[in-house]
C-alpha cells in the first residue's frame, strides 16, 4: 500500500484515536444533558480511556487469535462481563471478592467516570491507574505487531 509498518500502523491507530475521541465526546454530552455533572473534563477523559483499553485489548485479541468469531466473542463477553457487570455499582458494592474485579480493563476508568459524574471531589489517581493500563495495552500491542512484521519480513526476504 506504499505504507511503511509503522507509518501503518500510526495511520490506523490515529483513525482508532479520533474515532474514540468522537463517541466519547458524544456520549460526554448526552450526559451533561442527562445528570448534572461535576467535572465533564474528567468525564471525558474516563470514557475515552475506557474506548482506548478495550480498543487495544481488542486489537491484541484480535492479532493473537487465529479465528475472527472467537476474537469478537472474546472481547465483546468481556467488555460486557467486566464494564457491563462487574464495575456496576449494584453488584460491585455488594461483592465479597472484589481483588479480581480491581485489576479488569474497566475498573480504573469506571472509577474515574462515577467520581467525575456524581461526586465533587475528582478521582485523579484512577484516572492515572488507567492511563498506565492504556499504556502497558498499547506497549504490548506495538510489540506484539512488531513481531508479526517481522516474521512476515523474514518470510518475504526468504
């Protein structure tokens, strides 16, 4: 495509990135309109990382997974499970063993979207939490493409 790999991949990650960055500023504003949010910038900020984790946990999936189906059921039960389910405040405050639902995708930038939307004080520490989930994601999906490419140079150059 005349693309180098890693003008590739930047090119679809900055598509990924503005397509993110749109519904969660979509979804930001149907909120305002909604709840009397506190701090809509944080709000932001929570859905967007909540798109780029499960966007990146996607794309690992989907690299690692030789099956289409069983990469979309994969990520899509997950999604569900843990920011459907799991980070509920409903079934999380009531949870005796919340240590495994502390470390899922959606804990950190759930946290972030409930202080930022229903409470005066801004949790900043888990919207920290969650950049460093979005980054270790994002490190381990450039690494992981890294080494597809090179074992497809290898093939090519063979």
């Amino acid at each position: 495509m005349g693309f180098s790999p890693s003008g590739f991949v930047s090119a679809r990650f900055l598509f990924f990135l503005t397509v993110t960055m749109v519904l969660a500023a979509l979804i930001t504003v149907l909120m305002l309109g909604l709840v009397n949010v506190k701090d809509p910038v944080l709000l932001f900020g929570g859905f967007l990382m909540i798109g780029a984790i499960y966007g990146t946990f996607g794309a690992i999936v989907g690299l690692l997974s030789t099956d289409i189906m069983v990469a979309i059921l994969c990520i899509v039960l997950l999604a569900n499970l843990d920011a459907g389910w799991l980070q509920n405040p409903v079934f999380y405050s009531s949870a005796q063993q919340t240590d495994i639902i502390r470390w899922l995708p959606a804990f950190y930038p759930t946290q972030t979207i409930f202080a930022a939307a229903f409470t005066s004080s801004s949790n900043y520490w888990a919207f920290l939490m969650g950049g460093i989930y979005s980054a270790v994601l994002l490190t381990s999906l450039l690494g992981i493409i890294h080494l597809k490419i090179r074992n497809v140079k290898k093939w090519w150059n063979a």
